[in-house]
C-alpha cells in the first residue's frame, strides 16, 4: 500500500510548495525586468490559464490513476511512453544543480542579514555585497552545498512528516510578508513608475522569444513538465476533487508571483535600481525595501527563512521525482539512493556555480554560462518538451475519457470535461510545440554563437 497524504490541505500545500519557490520570488520579478514588463506578464497570465492548469489537471489525474512515479506512470500504459519518465528525471538533476546555486545565495543572504550587514538603502552597497558574494568560488560552493544537504535530510525524513507538516505553517507565513512588503514597495516615492511597466503591456513588445519566456515561466514556476505533480498526485486519496486542487495551485502561485512582483518592480524604480538588472534583482532590491520600514532588520531576516522554506519545499519535490525512479524501478534502497543523486547535483552544480564567477570563460558554452545553459535547457527545452509530451500522452494515448472518468471517481461532476479535453487533445499541444521549435532553434544557436 501507497503512503497517502493525510488530508487533502496536506496535498495542495505541497504541491503549492513545489510549485512556490525561488521562480515566483525570485526568477519571476527578474524576468518580467528583463522582458520589458507588461507584455510578458500578460503573456504569461494567459498562458498559466490556457496551457498552466489544463496540464496541472492531466498531470496530478494521471499520477492518481495509475498510483505510480512519473517513469512508472508513463511505463504501465505504454511501453514506448516510458523515456518521458527519464526525460523528467534528467531535468530534475540540471534544475536542481542551478537551483541549489540560487537556494546557496539565499542562505548566504540569510547570514548577511542576521549579521546586520543588508540594512542599508544605497545601491551601490547593496549591489556591492551581491558581486562579492559571486566573486567569491568557495563561499558559493559552500552554501550550495549546505542548501543541498538540508534538501537531502529533509527528504530522508520521510514525506509526510517532513512535507507536509511544516508548509501548513510556513506559506500562509510568506503570503503575509510578501503582502507587506509589496504594501511598502508601493508606498515608495516613484514607485508608480513599477506598476506602469508591470501591468500596461506594450502590445508590440510581443515576439517569438518573448512568448518563449514565458511559457517556459509558467512551467518552470508550476513544477509541470517533470513529472513532480504526477508523483504528487500518485498519493492521493480517491476522494479528493482534483479539478478543485488544479485550479488552486496555479492559483496560488501566480497570486505569489504577482505579489512578488509587486513587492520588487515598484522598489527597482523608486530606488533607481536597474529593471534589466538580472538574477540579482530579488537580492539586490528587496534588502533596501526592507532598510526603509519599521522593524526592517527582523523582517529581512524573516523574509529570508521563509525565501529558504519556499526553496526547499520546491528543491525536496525535485529531488523526489529522482529517488522515487531508482527505488520503484531499479530496486534501490531510498536512503542510499537519496545520497548518490545529491552528490552528482552537487557536482553538476559546482560549475553552474562557478560560471558566474567574473563570466569565467572556462564554464560556458557559446554564448551562454552553464548556469544560463542548465536555466534554459530546463525552463525551455526539456520542461517544455515534457509539457508537449503530457498533453500528446494524456489527449491521445491515454484519452481524455478515461481521465474525466478519474476525476469524476471522486463523486464530482466535471462540467469542463469537453473544454478541458479540446484544450488537451488541440490547444495545448499545438500552442506548446510552436513554442518549442522556437525554443529548439533559440538553444542551439546560443550554443554555437
Ligand atoms: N516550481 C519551482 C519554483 O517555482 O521555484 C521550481 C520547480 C520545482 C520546477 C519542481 C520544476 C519542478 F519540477
């Protein structure tokens, strides 16, 4: 017998914790910088609602009906299927391995501020403290390392205990602060200027790589495409109403995003910070936020133990996918297993670290830094590519009649059956693969330029 989650709450708050993470507080703001605002946040709403939740729905009514690990999953209908379960299981180790990279600055942050050293307005300071910290290899590889290692032990405490327990406590926890931050951000002086470039898109703005972004985004920061929500959904309990949990989870994570958006956009322009300025935008910007209200000091300390929380449960979800496919497919023994795969990300992982080390030549390829390389080759490439496979797999191998009878199980009457079954079978997969041929052609050349 399956391990199943304790409650239903106990389901939606880790799948909304794997899919609440370093994308929507972190990589989402910073995107929507670099993209040039409005467009692509519109870009992305629309594609969260036309592809996010009709996969969101296939993927966690495909892991309860067949009660498998996404390898498992694909495997026990078709044969042929079965290597969209390795696909996903390879990309969880290239996420992970630039992930932790991020989840390390993180944990670096968290010292600086228990330190004092982030209270501070001026830019250049807090700019300052940024490119020290990727200047220097060691302290980079160090607190990879030991985001890694909390990832590990937490898994090894076992899913539910470790899971579900503490995101019942800790993700109201981030949503209140991020509501306050964003509440002080838009107080700033200027910070109309924010809300201007976040919500009034330019319409024109709008090119093929742009919508690549994008959806590339949406999964990335939905956890779809890798088979964590299948694995997540293989422990629920029949009863559950899954139409109702798929549309609260890209609720809930597209609410955080936005917010997040809110707290740093309005503060990159009130503090004069640049919008193009890259991954460093969350570190960079927020700290000054904070500096500039009442009992700041705590509240940036805090805000990075929940950042770290929100990292790990979306890294322990990642980490998940891998172990269940060696333990429930090549008989390994979970804790070993557990420990063999978080030493190979560690060791993917160094180099993604180290290639932003002063653009440090020896870690890229072509035009782009193996951090860059592992980001796109997820976010565009193989999250993408197991996104298009989901939808042709659930719309055409498995059928769409066959899930709704999986989501009915549950005594519901699935209104949406036949909107949500030509969204899968057309729709998606069309819109998807369109996506991907620029995103194949984008990738290749970036490697060769
Ligand atoms: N959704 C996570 C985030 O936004 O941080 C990242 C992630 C987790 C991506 C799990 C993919 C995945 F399978």
């Amino acid at each position: 017998m399956r391990e199943q989650w304790s409650s239903k709450t106990g389901f939606v708050l880790a799948a909304a914790g794997s899919a609440v993470g370093l994308g929507n507080l972190w990589k989402f703001p910073y995107t929507v910088g670099m993209n040039g605002g409005g467009a692509y946040v519109a870009l992305y709403l629309l594609f969260v609602l036309l592809i996010g939740m009709p996969l969101m729905l296939a993927a966690i009514t495909f892991g309860r009906k067949t009660q498998l690990s996404v390898f498992g999953a694909y495997k026990s209908i078709s044969r042929r299927w079965a290597f969209v379960g390795a696909l996903a299981v390879i990309c969880g180790f290239f996420i992970l391995a630039f992930y932790s990279t991020v989840g390390g600055w993180v944990l670096y942050y968290l010292q600086a501020a228990l330190r004092g050293q982030l209270n501070t307005i001026d830019p250049a300071h807090l700019e300052a403290v940024f490119s020290q910290l990727l200047a220097s290899p060691i302290q980079l590889i160090c607190y990879q390392f030991i985001f890694l290692l909390i990832t590990l032990v937490i898994v090894l405490g076992g899913i539910r205990k470790g899971i579900e327990k503490a995101s019942k406590l800790m993700m109201p926890a981030l949503f209140l602060l991020l509501i306050i931050i964003a509440v002080r951000s838009l107080t700033l002086e200027g910070s109309m200027e924010g809300i201007r470039f976040l919500f009034t898109p330019d319409f024109s703005k709008i090119t093929p790589d742009l919508a690549m972004y994008a959806m590339g985004q949406v999964f990335f920061s939905l956890s779809i495409g890798m088979g964590v929500m299948i694995t997540y959904g293989s422990y629920l309990d029949k009863k559950v109403n899954l139409v109702q949990s798929a549309v609260m989870i890209p609720l809930l994570d597209t609410a955080v995003a936005l917010i997040a958006a809110l707290a740093t956009i309005p503060a990159v322009f009130s503090f004069g910070f640049e919008a193009g300025e890259g991954p460093g935008m969350m570190f960079i910007t927020l700290p000054a936020v904070f500096a500039s209200m009442p009992f700041g000091q705590v509240f940036v300390i805090l805000f990075f133990v929940l950042v770290l929380f929100a990292a790990l449960t979306s890294s322990i979800s990642m980490l998940e996918v891998a172990i269940s496919y060696f333990v429930d497919e090549k008989k390994f023994q979970r804790k070993s297993s557990a420990i063999l795969i978080s030493i190979a990300i560690f060791i993917m992982g160094i180099p993604a670290s180290l290639s932003l080390v002063a653009k440090n030549q020896l870690f890229s390829i072509g035009s782009l830094s193996i951090f860059d390389l592992y980001d796109k080759l997820t976010s565009n490439i193989l999250l993408t590519t197991g996104a298009f496979l989901l939808s042709i797999f659930i719309g055409w191998v498995l059928k769409p009649e066959n899930a709704i009878q999986e989501i009915e199980a549950s005594g519901i009457h699935f209104r949406l059956a036949k909107v949500w079954s030509a969204l899968i079978k057309y729709i998606v997969p069309v819109g998807v693969l369109i996506i991907l041929i620029q995103s194949y052609q984008e990738f290749i050349s970036a490697l060769l330029r």
